[in-house]
C-alpha cells in the first residue's frame, strides 16, 4: 500500500547504553503487530538485536532499521465497534520507519550515520539514572543534523525510578525546552499508568502484554499536582502561537486538539521537546509513545522547510534543490555500506524525490558512473523483504 507523504514517519530510537531502546523497539514491533512475540534482550531473542554478538552480550552494536504502521490508540479507545475501528484504520493508519541505534561510546559512527536520514528521534532516558554522558553525545549529533524530538523516561517500574529528577536532568544537562505532556502514576514498584496532561485523562495498562489499555479516574492524591503541571504545559505551549495566547489570556478555553497543533509545530521547529513515560519492560506506555510519533515528530513534508533536500549537479556545480515528491527527478543518499552473506553487499539509502524501480539505472554521483539496480528489498532487522519500486520519502531499504 502506498502511504501519503503526510502519513510517513522516519525515526529513530537513541540513547544512553541499557536506557532500554531495544526493549522500546520490542514493543513497538508487538503492538504494531509486526511480530506476535515479544523478543527479550535479557533472553538473546530480540529481533532488532539481529546479530550474534549482540545477542551474546545483551547490547546494540549495528544499527538495525524496520517498518511498521499505527493508528493513534487514543482513537482507537474512543470507538467500540469493529466495523468502526477498521474505517478509522484506513483513515488514520500511519507508516513508521525505525532505526534501533546503539548506545555504546564505541558504536558511535552508527548512530551519526543514522541521524543524518532522519527526520524525527526517539530519545529514550533510564527512569532511575536520567540523563547520562552517551545521552548528552546523541543529543548533540541530533542538534547538528536539525533533528526534532520527544523523550521517554523508561523504566519507571525500577527501584529509585523518579520521574521528576530524570525529568529536571533533561531540562539541566539537555534543554531548557522539554514540556513534560504525561505523569506516571505511582513509581517503582507501583508504578501501574500514566496520566495524559492534554486529555487530562488516567490510564493503566493491563493483560498479560500491556495491550488492554483502560481509563480510569485520576487518583485522588495526584489532582493537584495534573492542575499544576497541565496549566505550565499550556502555558509553554500558547506561548508558542500568538493567537492561543490572546486567548488564553482573555480566559476563553482552548481545545486540546489546538494545543495538540501547536505543540507540534513547535516540536517539528525543536523549540519544545515533548516527554512521555512508561516501562517498556513491564509492557507500559509504549503505545501513547507512538501516539506521540505520529502526533508530533514530522513528515518528509514537515521537514523539508527545515533541511531542504539540496545537492549539487554533477556536471555543472550548480546547486539544486528537490522537492520531497514522486514528481521530481530521482534523489537518494547512500548512507551506509553492510555485508550480507546470502546477497552480498547492501547499500542503505533514502530517496527524498522521485520513485526507483527495480531493473532501471541511476547516477552515482560519486563516481560519475550509471548502475543498475538489480534487486531492491526493505529490511526488517535481518530479514528481506523484495519490492519492485519505492518512493520519495522510502528509506531504510537496500539494493544488493
């Protein structure tokens, strides 16, 4: 199925060593159902973690990339029947391209080179450590390739978890301009759910995987506290857009789905930098996580205002600059080189304009040399999938 522009997401999940990214990527391969096993990293059975030295030693070393596809699970809960759920599938289903980088100081390389394609990052925290020295390094690449983000203190069910002090770590050793738009309910080992600020609304996750989501009251003990922090996220969101602040300060209420706009807009421009939480482990969180995906990190179409797809022509010097459409003529930036024992060489890339299929010659810049496109397939972790044509804003897939 061929998605609009609109509805892509091209992300990565980056962080300190153990803050949990893989398990995150786990999860999301669960719940958008992808895989119908939760691999476990502790277990040497994650799928992202492909190879057998990651395996054995329980961490990322290779970027592993993936595809998957969602429909805002606020959504999803606000509808009972079947037959509305699939129309609000088609209408609102979203295509998701991954890459889980590692973490490790000495893999570095991996997660620049992973940067420099994305248009959107996941950064994950440890809930007990908060922000450590690897999150700082990643930080900073994803500053200097203009890359839009939102957090997820993770581990929240860990013993000396505070979301507030991972919280105030990222606003001291990070940014000034992380909002927090959810609050966990309860901690260590009571953490149960989280609290939606915008929606002003609790929930818990229950089932043997996490994927029964259900609503309940706000408790009692925390109303004051939701009062407290939903007004400064307003506050800091209005602050972004003249009108809603004329508004808010005439008094008039402002709809969460204007707020929602808005802080968007303002993540996508990386002047605020929203934050989520949750347990990954313990299978909590991670859905309003790709909620957070899909409502505030960018499109290919978001971004090009940001990062203009600029080059130069090969022949006269000139610069150019694409438009991320099918229209436009044939654009793709080969960003990494692997080795595949059953194919060969793989070249990963991502066409920001125009379409490729397979069989048809392209330019090599570089070399000034046509190549002929033999093969194309679009990895999952270690496994090919074969596709006869992609378009502007495809990335993470590999010709051999």
């Amino acid at each position: 199925m061929r998605y609009p522009l609109e509805k892509y997401r091209n992300i990565g999940i980056i962080a300190h060593i153990d803050a949990g990214k893989t398990t995150v990527s786990e999860r999301i391969l669960f719940y958008t159902g992808i895989s119908h096993k939760i691999g476990e990293v502790h277990e040497g059975q994650a799928i992202m973690d492909w190879m057998e030295q990651e395996r054995e030693r329980g961490i990322t070393i290779t970027s592993a990339a993936t595809t998957c596809f969602w429909t805002p699970i606020r959504e999803v809960l606000k509808v009972s029947s079947d037959e509305e759920k699939t129309k609000l599938r088609k209408e609102r289903e979203h295509r998701i391209n991954i890459i889980d980088t590692p973490g490790h100081v000495d893999f570095t390389v991996e997660v620049e080179r992973s940067l420099r394609v994305l248009d959107g990052g996941v950064v994950v925290f440890d809930g007990v450590a908060g922000v450590e020295p690897q999150s700082e390094t990643v930080w900073r690449q994803a500053d200097k390739y203009k890359v839009p983000r939102i957090c997820f203190i993770n581990k929240m069910d860990r013993m000396g978890a505070s979301f507030e002090n991972s919280f105030r770590s990222i606003l001291e050793r990070l940014t000034p301009h992380a909002v927090a738009v959810q609050l966990p309910i309860g901690a260590e080992e009571n953490f149960e759910g989280v609290v939606d600020l915008l929606e002003k609304k609790a929930f818990i996750f229950k089932g043997e995987h996490g994927e029964i989501i259900e609503e309940i009251p706000i408790p009692q003990s925390m109303i004051d506290e939701v009062e407290e922090k939903r007004a400064f996220l307003i506050e800091k969101i209005v602050e972004k857009d003249e009108e809603l602040m004329n508004r808010y300060l005439e008094g008039q209420e402002i709809k969460v789905e204007e707020l929602r706009r808005v802080l968007r807009k303002a993540t996508i421009e990386s002047e605020l930098v929203p934050v989520f939480c949750g347990s990954a482990l313990r299978n909590k969180g991670v859905q309003f996580l790709l909620d957070g995906v899909i409502d505030y990190l960018p499109s290919p179409l978001d971004i090009n205002h940001l990062k203009p797809i600029k080059g130069t022509h090969p022949k006269t010097g000139e610069e150019i600059v694409r438009q991320p459409t099918d229209n436009e003529p044939l654009t793709a930036l080969a960003f990494k080189i692997a080795s595949d024992p059953f194919v060969g060489n793989l070249t990963y890339f991502r066409i920001y304009s125009g379409v490729l299929k397979k069989g048809t010659y392209i330019l090599n810049s570089t070399k000034n040399f046509q190549e002929r496109v033999g093969r194309i397939v679009r990895m999952h972790a270690n496994h090919r999938e074969d596709v006869e044509e992609m378009y502007a804003g495809d990335w993470e897939q590999l010709w051999g």
